[in-house]
C-alpha cells in the first residue's frame, strides 16, 4: 500500500492533452518535453501537469543515503512506496536509467548513473540500461556510423561507473532488436497516434511515433526477465512522458507485470547559469573524458558566478550561492559532506570566499571524480569482452519473449 498515492494519470487519457502536458502553453515561458527544453523551468508546476508527488521527508530517509535525494535533485516521484518496501525486506526490485548516445556523455549525464550504482550496492538492485541508438538516429541530424561511435564510446563510460554484473543488463536497441523489437510491436497496438501527438507533440517521422513503444518495453523489461517487481525509474523530469505511456499501456495491456515507478529529478544547471540547462547540445559542459586542465579551463571560463561585480563589492555584500553555477555543481553532487557543503555557501555569502576561489574549489573537486571514472575507464579491455557479462543472455531473452506472449522467431 502506498503511502503517498499518485494520481491515478492512467485513468484519464485527457488530463494531459497539449505537446507537452501544459509545457508549450501561452501563458508559460519554458518548454519540456523528451526533445526539447528551454526558458526557466517551474519544477513544482511541472508536478501539477504530469500528475506525480513531491517527495516525503519519510520516503527520502528510506532510500539510501545519497547526496542527489538528502539534497531533493531528486524531487518526486510515482509509486516510490512499492519499490521502497521490496528494497526493505529484499524483494526483488529493479532500476531503469539509460542514455541516448547521440554525443559524448557529460557530468549531467553520469549522475542518475551513479546512483543506480548505490542502490545496487545498499540494496541489492537489478540495474537496467538501455542504450536508445536507435531514437537518437530518428532525432538527430547524424549516421548510423556516427551514432555507432558514441554508443561505443558512451558503453565505455557506463561500464566504467562500476556495477555488478550480475545484477545489470546493458541493452542496445539494435543489437538486442531480435528481443526490444517483438516486445515493442505488441505494445504499439495500445497507441494511437492520438495519444503520441498529445504526449509528445507532432513527430517528425512515423520512427518517432513508434518509438514510445520501444521505451515502454526498455521500463518493462526487468519484469519480463526476471518476473514481477517493483521498477523504479531515475530520470530527469523531461524523461517522465515516457514512464507515463508506459505505465498507461501497462495498464491494459494484458501482460504479467506492474506498472513501472519513477523518482523524478532537476536539471543539473548548465554552466551558462540560472534559467538554462544542461540539457542542451550546444552549451558548454564538462565531459567525462575532460582532463584536468580542460576542466580547470571550461569552469573558469564559462561558469556563472553569484559574485558582486568588484572585490570591493564582494567583500561588503558577499556572493549568491543559489545562482553560483560552481556552488550548484557542489550541492548536487560533487562535495558529499553537508557540514561542509554550508560553511562553504557561508563564507561566499559573507565575502570572505570569493567567485575565483570557489571555482577553484568545485575544479578541484571534480578533476577528483573525472579522474577516479577515468582510471576505471582506462582499464577497460576490449568493449566487446567488457561487455558481455552484461547482456541477457539467451535464456532471458526466451523468458521476456514468452512473457510478453511473444512467440520466438520461426527461423
């Protein structure tokens, strides 16, 4: 029983019905959707429109203790009670967070992927992570070379983070098209083009418009492997669409799993400062490969700072690490201690700490975690060898197949 119900959002196919559940209305300056994300975004309206729940207190002090949830990066979520109780008594439970490698992966991207890492850990999580190559090649202006070369390169980073191998699946959607395919062709037939255009908004090829059904089978796969569990979804909130159709075809579809939970999450703030995001391909951001001097650069260079104009100024009215890019990439995820993480944001509001020094704090910081992730990256063998204790194996497939009342190709 959940303590805190969510809104029943699968019950009313009309309580959501413009491109971006409210995102694009007239009377609001920002844009969320799975492909696009602009102006400043009210994460608390954005709760009102999607139907999901702020976090408790409770709910947060029973997840494992992570900076990303003490801190509400992570804010709010649907179902969260269901997965909590099974990771309680060790019921099989399970995590879904993938990428779409249309790019190398960078700081905002890692995160959700880190921390999947410490629920696997404390818990005992299943671990999930389908590699969308094929959304990215329908979405982006690139080839399938191109998008080949940064899922290769995007396998490295994840692997990289370090999970368990026996408690995560890696799925790339076109090598793993003989199980994602099947799956996804029978949960199309319970989406309309209707319900894809009020969701996401007009797409710009039949692809896209089919693609909510391979994400659907992404969040459900966990149970048609191993059974019916708790799922558990970390993503950013402009992620959420997809958990929503998912967990509407869940619903009618007569399948022998739950529907999937979501723990939703804030953009990490691009560089650029207040109001813009990460999210955004062209901005400046810091990738997972950077080496120090790049990273120590790119900070210095295009950080936002909630400093005063002169030292002087400084001095007497001290900076805003609300607005400090530097401060943000600190409290979210990048200085764990909380003790410390307030005598820092207390020495810049009172002018002792200025802007430079405490960008030389957060470089110093993250050249530590880069540097950690990329010796681990460094001594991956082949990706090829790296990679297969990851992948279903051959009696997961039949078992999600079956499951799913997919018959096994005839040749």
């Amino acid at each position: 029983m959940s303590e805190n119900p969510t809104h029943d959002d699968e019950s009313n196919s009309n309580q959501h019905t413009d491109p971006a559940h409210g995102a694009d209305s007239s009377d609001d300056d920002f844009i969320v959707t799975p492909y696009a994300v602009s102006g400043e975004v009210d994460y608390e309206k954005l709760l009102e429109r999607f139907g999901a729940n702020t976090l408790t207190d409770a709910q947060i002090a029973r997840f494992p203790d992570h900076p990303l949830l003490r801190r509400r990066t992570f804010y709010a979520g649907r179902d969260v009670d269901r997965y909590l109780e099974a990771a309680e008594v060790g019921d099989p439970h399970a995590l879904v967070t993938g990428r779409g490698p249309s790019g190398p992966m960078h700081l905002g991207h890692v995160l959700p992927l880190y921390l999947a890492k410490r629920f696997q850990r404390e818990t005992g999580a299943t671990v999930y992570i389908p590699l969308s190559d094929d959304e990215k090649f329908l979405a982006k202006a690139q080839s399938f070379e191109s998008i080949g070369k940064h899922t290769r390169d995007n396998l490295r980073d994840i692997l990289a983070v370090g999970f368990d191998p026996e408690r995560t699946r890696i799925v790339v959607d076109t090598a793993d098209a003989d199980v994602i395919y099947p799956i996804a062709t029978r949960l199309a037939k319970h989406l309309t083009p209707a319900t894809i255009e009020a969701v996401y908004g007009e797409q710009d090829s039949v692809g896209l418009q089919f693609y909510p059904a391979v994400q659907a089978t992404h969040l459900l796969l966990p149970q048609l492997v191993a059974g019916r569990q708790p799922t558990l979804v970390p993503i950013a909130i402009d992620q959420d669409p997809h958990v929503r159709v998912c967990r509407d075809v869940a619903a009618k579809e007569a399948l022998p799993v739950d529907k999937p939970g979501a723990l939703l999450g804030r953009f990490l703030p691009s560089l650029e400062g207040p109001g813009k995001m990460s999210a955004s391909d062209d901005a400046a951001s810091i990738d997972l490969t950077d080496d120090p001097d790049t990273v120590a650069k790119t900070i210095r260079t295009h950080a936002y700072t909630g400093g005063q104009a002169s030292l002087e100024a400084h001095r007497e009215r001290g900076g805003d690490p609300s607005v400090d890019v530097p401060f943000q990439y600190l409290r979210f995820f990048f200085e764990a201690d909380d003790a410390e993480l307030e005598r820092i944001a207390e020495q810049y509001r009172s002018g002792e700490l200025l802007s430079g020094e405490l960008k030389e704090i957060a470089i110093e910081r993250i050249t530590d975690f880069l540097g950690a992730h990329q010796r681990r990256r460094a001594e991956l063998g082949d990706l090829e060898d790296e990679l297969e204790p990851y992948r279903l194996t051959d009696g997961e497939r039949k078992q999600a197949l079956e499951r799913a009342g997919v018959p096994s190709s005839p040749f």
